[in-house]
C-alpha cells in the first residue's frame, strides 16, 4: 500500500489545483501577458509541485522505509537508497 493512501483525496485534490493553474498559465501565454506575470506563476506552479513532492517523501519514509528498516535485511538497504535517490532527484528538480 502506498505511503499517502489515507490521505490519497487530498493529494489529488492539490494535483487538481496545479493543474488549474497550468491550465491558467497556458491561458496566460495565449493572451500574450506580461512575462514577469507568467514567471510568477511558473514559480507558483513549481513552489506547489515541490510541496507535494515533499509530503510524498515524508510518507514514504514514514511508511514505506520505516517498515523496511524495522524488517531489516537487504530490503531495507534497497528501500533507504531509493529514497535517497527520490529525494536526489526531487532536489534537482
């Protein structure tokens, strides 16, 4: 089971109003609007997508890896190094 499914409608509840606002920034683009109006909302976008991406690594290491860890073995090293790697690339983002 994944790591956010109790809270599953309210991460896509805010994928929803990202894509709202992706919508809004095509929309932005279309009317030919200021450029620093369509950065501000490219950074609003972007600030938004990072808070998700950001719960989701909190509850795969609260779940997902916590429950590898306390079983141990080889399955907790490969579940650890994939979070790294997540976050890695969240970061680089």
């Amino acid at each position: 089971m994944a790591g956010y499914a109790d809270h599953k409608t309210d991460v896509i509840h805010r994928l929803n109003r990202i894509e709202g606002q992706v919508k809004g920034l095509k929309r932005l683009v279309e009317e030919d609007r200021y450029c620093v109006d369509v950065l501000t909302q490219i950074a609003a976008v972007t600030k938004a997508l990072q808070a998700v991406g950001l719960e989701l690594i909190d509850d795969h290491l609260s779940h997902c890896v916590a429950e590898a860890v306390a079983a141990g073995g080889e399955t907790a090293q490969a579940r650890v190094a994939e979070a790294v790697t997540a976050i890695t690339r969240l970061v680089r983002a």
